[in-house]
C-alpha cells in the first residue's frame, strides 16, 4: 500500500483530527459512488490505502475516532432497499470522446455508417453532460406511475416515492401527451444549494463530497421526507419507451418535454457542421464554471430520429450520439515504488504508488502503468511512446485523471530523475505464489502461470463472481474475501465461488458451545450480528441469477457481459449452453468446420472463434466442470432466459451475405438492419447461407452463391424484400 506523504508518527493532534474529518467525508463518498451509486472513482486499492490510512491515524490517537468514522460502517447505503424495476428500454450510456480530432472520427463514422454523400446535410444537437444520475420517469395516461434508477442499463431501482417529492417533476402530463411514455433525464442539484445544504448538515456530521453525490445520497433515502428537504432538481434530455412517435427530431422532442412541464437545458443547439460541435463545446467549456451546475462534457446526438434509428445502438451506447467529455486533469507528482497486481488470468498489471496529489479535486495515491513495455516507452505496436523515456522508481511524473477512468501515468520529468536511479526490471516470477511469470508471443500481458495454486488469482476470481454485474452480492468486497479465503476455520473459509452459497449453513451448524469462538463469524472484528445477517440476505437473494450473469461471472477468457448475453439469448438455458460447450469438438486444423455443436457456437452472432475456443477449453478442464458443479449443488440457479419474442420478418433466422458495392448503405449499417430484423450476417458464401445481396463489382462470393444454388438478389430488391421502399 502507498505510505502517505506525512507518516502517521509526526502528525500533530489538531492535523489527525483535520485529517479524520477529511477521510470520513472521502470515504463515505467512495462507499456511496460503489454501493449506491454504482460507479466509483478510485480502484479498490486506492480505497483500501484510505481506509488503512484512517485506521492507522486512530490507532495512534483513539480518542479521536469519529462518530462517522469509516472503521464503524461495513458497506454503504442497503441495496435492496429498494424494489427493482426492468427498464422496458435499456437506458444505455454514452461513449466518451476527448479530442477534437476524436469529434471529426465520430461524425465521420456516422456519415460512413449512414452512406451519406459529402455535400448531404447532417443535423446534431450539442447540449451540456449534466453531472448528476439519470432516472427514467414512466407516465401512463399521463400520469406519473414508476420513477426507476439506471441501475446496470436493464434493471434500476424503484425511487418512486422519493421521485415524487421533487417539485419540478410533473406528477401528471398535459392532454396531448401519448398514453404511454417513459421520460428520461437527470437528477441533480444546484452548486448553491449543495453548499447550502452542506452548511444544514455539517452539525450531523455527515456531509457529501460534492453535488452529484450528493444528489445521489439525497435520492437513495428510504424516508421519502428526507428527500423531499433536499434541492434536487431534474433536467429531461431523453426518452424510452412511447406508445406514439413523440416527434420527427431530438431537438423538438425535448422542446416538447419542455412544453409539458419539464425543465429543460436552454444551452442545447441544432449544429450542422463538425466546426460548428467544435465551436459549441468551446463556449459551453468556457461558460462551465459560472453554471450554477456542474457538468463534465457535451453530449452530441444526430437531431433526425430517423437517422437515429437507422444507427442504432452498440451493445450498450447508442451509434448515433457521444459525450465529449472536458480535458483531462493532470498534477505533477513523485513515483514511490511500482508494485504487481495479479488480476483472476493471472495478469500482472503494474501499478504505480505515488505522492498523494489531488487531481482535479480527488487524491490519487495510485495510478495505473498499463504493462511491462509502457514502463520500458515502447507502445502497444512496439512504437516509442514518450520519445522513448522509460519511468522508473524516484521519477517525477505526470498523472492524468479523467473521470471516472482510473487515473494513468503520462509521462516523466526527464531533468527531476534522480541520478541514481536503475530501469525497472519486470518480475519474471508471480509476487504471490512464486510461480513462472510468462510472456506470451505477441502480448503485452505477462501472466502467473500459478492457476490454481496461486491464491491472488483464486481472490480475484471470486471477487470477479461477486462482482456488480455478476451475482452482484453486496457486503463481500475485497477485505471480507480475503479474510474467507485466509481463513483455516471450517466454518469460514470460501477457496471458491461455491463457498459462499454454503457459508450461512456452515455457520448455522456450529455447535452452541462454539458461541464465543471465532468460528462464528458474528464474533469476528467488523462483522457483529446485522451485518452478517444482511450478508446471509444478500447471498440468499443471489441464489437465483440471470443466466448472462451466471456466464460472466465464471470468469471465461473473453467472455465478457456482452458475449455472456449473447450466449444467454442463444442457449437460453445453462444446461443448453453447458452441452454444447461440453460436446464441441476443436477444429482440428485450420478450414475443418468442427462438429455440429462447435458450429452452433461459432454460429451465435457476435461469437467468433476465440471465444467459442476459451468457452470450450473452460468445460474441457475437470476442475472448472467441478467448480460449475459445486455451484449448482450449493442451490445456485441460473435462471433460463426468456426466448426473444421472434422477430417477424421475411428475413429472420435466415443466414445472409452481403457482396459487392451497396448504394443506398454502407456495409455496417446492412449488417446491423439484418440482425435487427433477426437474420444472421456470415462473411463468406457456404450451402447454409440462404441469401446473397450482391451490389455492382461482386465476384467471387457471387461466383460460389451460383454454383452452391443460393438465392441472390441486388440491393432493390432487398429493400423490397424487407419492406422499406427504397
Ligand atoms: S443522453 C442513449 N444527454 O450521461 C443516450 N445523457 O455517460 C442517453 N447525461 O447515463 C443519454 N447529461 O446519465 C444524455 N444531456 C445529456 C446528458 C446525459 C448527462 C448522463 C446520463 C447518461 C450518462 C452517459
């Protein structure tokens, strides 16, 4: 862990008590942007040196521990508090952009995708990122009936009551709006009001590090009454589901918001040109600080909703808009040392200790150093990075923070290296199991090659399985897993995933003579018997999981959310899944297609190769089928998925190939429509492909479509086939 820049041994009374007060407040915020809010700002490690840091302090000078110290909580905010609500549409995030050039590459992918000719007008709106969280308000028969958090995109919280005591948020709509209607946007509060607000609470003692968690913290109260006394506000910038078309623009869909009652952002304009974004972004940086709030970039959305249709959305943000997000912070500080993190492949990822340095207002004390060749200068296509300067330990050097990326190292100050100072030398072994550390041929990655036995890979592999948005169990973080997997007792110990389903049974079978001992977990230093009971809660309710969640939370090589719901919505069940995976014979060499159960996989869409091969090799290994096993045996069980109301169109389930030049599409935006009307796109012409669109110039795609007698029409006529006139 990063020692702090004043040791603990020379701070003065008043200085422990200064600093106490800060950590309280610091950490509260940290525990409330993971647990409640979901998004937290500093990695666990960075989180774990505070949280030493105030130990240590009140170690030395007991009588100061505050009431609101963080060694007397475990966890945050309950989730579980409040009831969960599926969002009927997904409320997706926004990619980030940070340059301008990173601009002029995003409209020119949307002209790209939309086929649009140069001199072919593009409209975007350009309005201030509000720095606050977004909430979806559902009206039916225009009046106000479900308040939902964003939560992970498809389930939220359900904020209703407390939603409903913000004044400015209609409690019912005007006449002319549609029966059905989710509005959406974000809940924040003013600069003026949260210094207010600070000032009401600071007798409590419990304050918020600044107005967005402040908003957060205001609306997760389980007593409506206290959110009603604080200033929350809501500005309205999108929307779900509708039962009718609210408009033909995004700019007058939003004027219309407007018009029902809902306050709107005054600084959102149309932009018919990049130069003109450009311009836009500038004046709202510019205007940011006297903005009576706080906001962290421009979001940039095609104005013509057709369009935006057209585009479509990634797996979780949408084609059609970007957040370009304000520059970066930087500080100037000291590298102290350079340690390993051994992540669940056995990844060895250095991080950086540093000086403590405030970053645009939050305290970095580490910072991450990509790999073995960043710290050498060499980047990812073996080019130099920073004219070749490698970073060593004793070096000066520049942190950049944005946001809520964890913050990196940049560069260093050539003329402040010390002169003593050597290369840093990479461990060729794992700095916790001993093990080989290896290279592979053309990664950047050097891995533990421990697996089993090294135990910093079991830990992360079971803090991967309570993850968020894997089983999600709240009041296992990194510190209790530890102490489970350290743990000699019977009665406590977790080595693996299963473990934990069997932990309230285990515990509940010591014998009553053991009631003091410290086999019982309600005995042990920061436990006590509510939060252990809320501890058994969280991992009963977690017995039952979403399939997708299951999946990812096995910790599969390249299976990450997106490809576990991919696998989910095509298996539907674990045991599908899991047969399949079994039964896959590998190609054996390059061209052999694999038996009929390898081609399912390779054929779910968005899986290739690399993922079908890492899911087969996971339920090749005995040990990984046990551990599946063990899971299922402790009660675990992956929910089956709901089959996807089959898409009714003349092209679903049917395999197509796209060829030649298209006109009136590009090429993605082809694939995109097939797959939204329920085709799948392959790349090449085989006897399972049902149909070949062939533009102008097709060759030998078209040539192998004739000889294997597969249907093939010109662009018209998909157009006609599909329905659209084109
Ligand atoms: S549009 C499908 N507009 O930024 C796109 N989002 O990073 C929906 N946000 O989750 C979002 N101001 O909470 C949009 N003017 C704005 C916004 C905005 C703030 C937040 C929102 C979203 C996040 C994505």
């Amino acid at each position: 862990m990063a020692r702090p820049a004043i040791s603990v041994e020379s701070l003065t009374q008043e200085e422990a008590a200064a600093e106490l007060a800060r950590l309280a407040e610091e950490i509260a915020g940290h525990d409330r942007r993971y647990h409640a809010e979901d998004a937290p700002t500093v990695s666990d490690a960075e989180y774990d040196a505070l949280k030493l840091r105030n130990a240590a302090i009140e170690a030395r000078f007991p009588k100061l521990m505050r009431d609101d110290s963080p060694s007397r909580a475990i966890g945050a905010a309950p989730s579980g508090a409040f009831a969960q609500v599926r969002h009927s549409r997904p409320m997706l995030s926004l990619d980030n952009v940070f340059t301008d050039d990173d601009v002029v590459d995003f409209v020119a992918s949307v002209r790209r995708f939309l086929s649009l000719a140069p001199e072919a007008e593009l409209v975007f709106t350009a309005e201030p990122k509000i720095d606050g969280l977004s909430m979806s308000l559902r009206y039916e028969n225009r009046r106000l009936v479900t308040a939902a958090t964003r939560g992970d995109g498809t389930t939220g919280e359900n904020v209703t009551a407390n939603i409903r005591t913000i004044g400015e948020i209609p409690q019912q709509l005007p006449k002319d709006a549609p029966d059905i209607v989710e509005v959406r946007g974000e809940v924040y509060m003013r600069r003026d009001d949260f210094f207010d607000l600070q000032k009401r609470m600071a007798e409590t003692g419990q304050t918020f590090a600044n107005p967005r968690n402040s908003a957060a913290g205001s609306l997760r109260q389980k007593n409506p009454e206290v959110t009603k006394s604080r200033p929350l506000k809501f500005f309205a910038y999108a929307w779900g589901e509708a039962s009718e078309p609210l408009g033909t623009t995004q700019y007058d869909v939003v004027q219309r918001l407007g018009d029902w009652g809902f306050r709107i952002n005054d600084r959102m304009v149309r932009c018919g040109s990049t130069e003109e974004l450009l311009r836009r972004y500038h004046e709202i940086e510019a205007e940011r600080a006297e903005l009576p709030y706080d906001i962290d970039g421009v979001v940039y959305k095609v104005d013509r909703l057709d369009l935006q249709e057209r585009l479509g959305f990634r797996s979780r943000s949408p084609r059609w808009a970007t957040a370009h997000k304000f520059a970066a912070e930087k500080a100037i500080t000291v590298l102290k040392a350079i340690d390993i993190q051994v992540g669940r492949t056995g990844a060895m990822t250095p991080v950086a200790r540093l000086e403590p340095v405030t970053v645009g207002g939050v305290v970095v004390v580490n910072a991450t150093l990509h790999n073995e060749d960043y710290i050498k200068g060499i980047g990812n296509s073996g080019q130099p990075i920073r004219e070749g300067r490698d970073i060593r330990v004793g070096d000066t050097v520049i942190v950049q923070r944005a946001g809520d990326v964890i913050p990196q190292i940049l560069d260093i100050l050539p003329e402040k290296r010390p002169p003593n100072s050597a290369p840093y030398v990479f461990p060729d072994r794992c700095p916790v199991c001993g093990s080989h550390a290896v290279r592979e041929e053309g990664e950047a990655v050097r891995r533990c090659t421990g697996g089993l036995i090294c135990s910093a890979q079991a830990v992360e592999r079971i803090r991967h399985f309570v993850s968020r948005n894997a089983f999600d169990i709240e009041g296992l973080g990194e510190k209790q897993i530890e102490f489970f997997f350290n743990s000699d007792k019977a009665a406590l110990k977790i080595a693996a995933p299963a473990d934990i389903f069997t932990l309230r049974r285990r515990q509940e079978a010591l014998p009553a003579t053991l009631d003091g001992s410290l086999e019982r977990l309600e005995n042990i230093d920061g436990f006590g018997a509510v939060s252990v009971k809320k501890l058994f809660d969280a991992i009963d309710i977690r017995r039952e999981v979403a399939l997708s969640r299951f999946v990812y939370a096995l910790g599969i090589r390249h299976i990450g959310e997106t490809n576990a719901k991919r696998l989910a919505r095509h298996f539907l069940s674990f045991e599908a899944l899991r047969k399949a995976a079994e039964a896959a014979k590998m190609p054996e060499g390059k061209g052999d297609p694999g038996n009929a159960e390898w081609q399912e996989i390779v054929g779910v869409n968005g899986i290739g190769g690399i993922v079908a091969e890492a899911l087969v090799d996971f339920f090749a290994e005995a040990h990984n089928r046990e551990a599946v096993d063990a899971l299922l045996a402790a009660g675990v069980t992956p929910l089956d998925e709901e089959p996807v109301a089959a898409v009714s169109s003349p092209v679903a389930g049917k395999t197509i190939v796209f060829t030649g030049s298209l006109e009136k599409m590009s090429r993605d935006e082809a694939k995109a429509m097939a797959e939204r009307l329920g085709a799948k796109v392959a790349g090449s012409v085989s006897k399972k492909t049902d149909l070949v669109v062939a533009g102008p110039g097709a060759g030998s795609k078209l040539k192998q479509a004739t000889e294997f007698g597969v249907e093939v029409i010109d662009e018209d006529q998909w157009f006609e086939r599909i329905g659209h006139n084109a």
